[in-house]
C-alpha cells in the first residue's frame, strides 16, 4: 500500500525514474553486445583499408562523450529546428489542454515554473537582442561590400554574441535558483512582480504575448547551445597507422574552414585539432580570403610545431553553386558576386583557372554537382569537359567523408582523363576528421605545392574516407530534410558505441538522475506559504 500511494503521490518523479530505468538497462546491453566499428576506405583505390588505419579515443574525450555527440549529430546547417518548430506547439498544446482540465495547478507548481519561465524570458530577451544587434552588423556589411564581407567577417560576431548571451543565462540561472530557497536576494520590485504572479490569472493578449516568448526563448535557447557545442575543441578521435608511415609518408587535408570564414574553431584551435589526430598537414581553405591560412602558418612557425600548413582558399561562387580550391598563390581572388572596390580581383570561374595556372598555382573543383548539363554532358552549371578544357587540374573525389553515387562518376572521369583525384575534409566544426589523403613525397624535404601536385597527378596516393558510424538506420531524404537526420545520425551511433562511450553514457546519465531526485526532494520540500510569508514581509 506505500509503495501505491508513493506512486500516486509522486506520479512525475515515477515516470522519469522507470525511463531512467530502462534507458541505463538499455546502455548496459549495448555496452555488453557492441564492437565500435570504423571503417577506412579508400575511393580512389576502391578498397577498404581499415587494416590500415586504427580510430582511438583519448581519455579525456570519454569524460565529455555526450556532450561531444550532440553537438556531432545537431552538425551546423540547423535544419533540426524544423522538428522543434513542429512538434512544440503540439507538446505545448496538450500540455495547455491538460492544465485547463486540472492538471498541473498547485500553487507549489505555479511558484516553480514562474522561475523556468522567468528564465525562459530573459533569455528571449538577451538572446534576441545579440542577434539582432549581429543581423544588423552583417546587414550593414553585406550592403556595403555583399557576399565579400559574408565570406569573411560574420562568424567571429555571432560567437562572441552568443557566449556573452549564455554566460549572462547561467548567471541567471544560478541567481535565481538561489532565490528560490533565499527570497531575501530578491529584490523588491521583483517580489511585487512574483506576488502579482502568484495571485492573478493573466488575460487573453498576456497569454499569447507568454507563449510567443515561450516558443522564441526555448528556440534561440537551443539554437544558441548548438552553436557553443559545435564551436567548443573536444578532444577528437587519433588516427594512427598501424604500419608507421616512414619520413616520405604524409597524412593530409586538403579542404578545411576556420572562424575566418564560416568554420566555427580558431586556427590555433584547427591547428591542435589536427595534431591530435595525427595529420601531418593542411591547406587551410577559407572562402574567397587567405587570412586564415597565413595566420596558421605563422602560428605554427611561431610555436615550432610539428605541422605542415599551406596556403590555399575557397574561391565560392554561391550564385552558381560553384566552389574551387586554389593553392599555391598569395593573392586573393574572388568570384564576380564578391567583387567589392578596392578588394580582391573578381573573375568568373574560366578566368579563375586561367589566371592561377598561369601564375603558376593549381586549381581544383569541390564537391560537384554531377546532374546532366542541358547543353549537354555532366555537370552544372558548366561540365567537366569544360574544366578539363579550362584546365584544372583535377575534383574532389572524396567530401566530408562523402565518396559514393556522384563522386564515383567524377573519380572515372578523373582518371580517365588524367586529372587528378584529391579529397578534403570540408569540416567546419569540431567534429572528428572524416577524411585525408595519404601522399608519398619522392622528395619529403621539398614540402611545396608544386611538389605535392605533381605527386598527386600520378593518382598513386591513397584518398580516405572515414566511416565513424556505419549506417544501421536510413530514414528517407525527405524526413532528413525536415531535420530527422538528427534520429537517424543518434540512433546509428548507439549502435556502434563501445565499452567506455556506453560508460561514459551511464555516468552522465546516473548524474543526472542524482541532480534530478535530489532536486524533486528539496523542490518537494518547499514550504510555499512561508516562503509567500517571507515575501509579504520583505514587502513591507
């Protein structure tokens, strides 16, 4: 009879315990029955070389595991928000129905959610507010120099704006969860504000006003945490070969983006990002500028680090779709819609190529898009007979871990016409590298761009494809689009965990339950009437 009156008592806490209970049973068995599987493979070659290559993890990152996979599966595009956009109102909806039935009216509960929902506002407001203030920084830089400021100058604000914003939240926060037990913090006017609360049933436009910022606050709230995850260096995943690569032998990316254009680590922090999983060096690609590049490679000169940085950038025709690595140039070229007065030269994609083979640099084409071509042939918005004509010297045969359906058909046609197959990372977070290229130098101490290309048009090197999670679930494109990626991204990466990451699961997850039953308790506990009673007299 306790154990059912507990249960009817305490009927939220019973919920959340059973979930609990089964989610930890779940991890267990996962923990028991999965062999984390990484699979290396190599698109230019065709084959699986995982005997190759090894993924390991280092302590450190089992500490933070979840933390680290949220961010890896939520990624940066944020399309995920069209599931938030959707289904809130239904959560809210029957929760609103609910409570207009009964449920969830003590007082005990209105005196809590005021504080969820005063903390739910003043985010709105703070978070608003620092998007505001970078829409109208980057609306004025984009009228004044279009695309050209978008490419390099955005990211850096909308960082700086959203962790001023959540370090302010969990001031708050803290501030107010203090509050809740020592009422005396709370200022006067703020008492009135709470008793007023307590008492009064708002009207019909106090409501709707409520669930605006509601839905608003709770959005830019997960948006913004996004953002910190995605921009936060974990420490990723190290590559070792497990045949030591001798003096001639180099791992490297060819494709990468920092904060100075739309990547979300720093160079230094792209730098150690990339010693730690053991490259042995990068070109730093940013869109239509090389500052990133050369700030890297002072800071690895600075710091005398074992790292090989190169000069490259991400020309970026966004009208056109169209993006091409350059390397080996010290100047800074841009496509026409980025043409600004007094700014880099701006040339269409045919002068572009022209111009960097004839000063003596290489040029390549990035994740292209394969579809047929209406005048003819494949490719748009111009086909690979074209580039080939225009003469560059080879495509990307491996993105983002990315190397089948249209990229098969660019590698044939690479080799077929002897262009070279090369391959790039593209990442812009701090996600674990998903691709690289292993190059062997006929001169490794000549670590130049000429040398490098033309090793590379011999198409003797290896271009790797990463395969964190090999995929057990596979929704349909249209799901993912709306942002289902999410579960399908989650559920394939339970499915591959190991021992440890199952471990580190269980010990967030039994931190968790503990903060949240020792909460229910104190929560529990509360004795509102003398709290409303210390409030009346502070009032006074």
């Amino acid at each position: 009879m306790k154990i059912r009156s507990f249960i009817k008592n305490n009927k939220f806490f019973t919920i959340f315990s059973f979930a609990f209970f089964i989610w930890f049973v779940f991890l267990i068995i996962l923990s028991i029955i999965n062999d984390r599987t990484v699979i290396f493979y190599d698109a230019l070659g065709q084959v699986d070389v995982s005997s190759e290559y090894s993924s390991n993890y280092p302590l450190l990152r089992y500490f933070i595991e979840p933390l680290y996979v949220i961010g890896y599966i939520l990624e940066y595009e944020f399309t995920w928000m069209f599931l938030f956009l959707m289904f809130y109102p239904i959560v809210r909806g029957i929760y609103l129905y609910l409570k207009k039935k009964g449920r969830f009216n003590s007082d005990k509960y209105k005196f809590i959610t005021h504080y969820i929902t005063d903390i739910i506002s003043f985010s709105f407001k703070i978070l608003s507010l620092a998007i505001l203030i970078v829409g109208i920084y980057i609306l004025i830089g984009f009228s004044l120099q279009g695309y050209f400021f978008i490419s390099r100058y955005f990211m850096v604000p909308i960082q700086l704006a959203i962790r001023i914003g959540m370090v302010l939240i969990a001031i708050k926060m803290v501030y107010s969860i203090i509050q809740l037990f020592y009422p005396k913090l709370r200022p006067k006017s703020t008492i009135k504000f709470l008793n007023r609360k307590l008492r009064n049933i708002p009207d019909k436009a106090r409501r709707i006003n409520r669930e605006i910022v509601l839905y608003v606050g709770i959005g830019t709230l997960l948006l913004s945490s996004n953002i910190l995850l995605i921009s936060t260096p974990f420490p990723p995943h190290e590559i070792e070969s497990i045949v030591p690569l001798e003096d001639d032998e180099f791992l490297l990316d060819f494709h990468v983006h920092t904060t100075y254009s739309d990547g979300w680590l720093t160079v230094e922090e792209r730098i150690k990002w990339y010693i730690k999983q053991g490259i042995s060096g990068a070109v730093f690609t940013d869109h239509d500028n090389l500052r990133g590049a050369k700030l890297a490679q002072r800071y690895v000169d600075d710091n005398g680090l074992d790292f090989k940085v190169l000069i490259g950038e991400e020309w970026t025709d966004n009208a056109n779709d169209l993006h091409m690595n350059y390397y080996g140039i010290l100047e800074e070229i841009v496509p026409l819609q980025s043409y600004t007065p007094g700014g880099p030269i701006a040339m269409n994609a045919s002068d572009t190529i022209t111009y960097v083979k004839a000063n003596g640099g290489y040029i390549t084409v990035n994740h292209y898009n394969y579809d047929p071509n209406p005048s003819g042939g494949y490719g748009v918005p111009y086909t690979l007979d074209q580039f080939r004509d225009w003469g560059v010297d080879g495509f990307e045969i491996v993105n983002g871990g990315s190397y089948g359906g249209k990229y098969q058909q660019i590698r044939d046609y690479c080799l077929s016409h002897n262009l070279t197959c090369m391959g790039g990372s593209d990442i812009h977070t701090n996600e674990d590298i998903n691709t690289f290229i292993k190059l062997k130098l006929v001169d490794p101490t000549n670590f130049t761009i000429p040398n490098i290309f033309e090793t590379l048009k011999n198409n003797t090197h290896q271009v790797i494809a990463i395969n964190l999670n090999p995929e057990i679930i596979d929704f349909p494109g249209e799901l993912n689009d709306m942002g289902f990626y999410v579960l399908e991204s989650y559920f394939n990466y339970l499915f591959n965990l190991d021992t440890f990451q199952a471990l580190s699961w269980m010990i967030w997850s039994g931190l968790i339950y503990i903060i949240f039953c020792f909460s229910y308790r104190k929560l529990k506990n509360v004795d509102l009437k003398q709290i409303k009673d210390k409030l009346a007299n502070l009032k006074k």
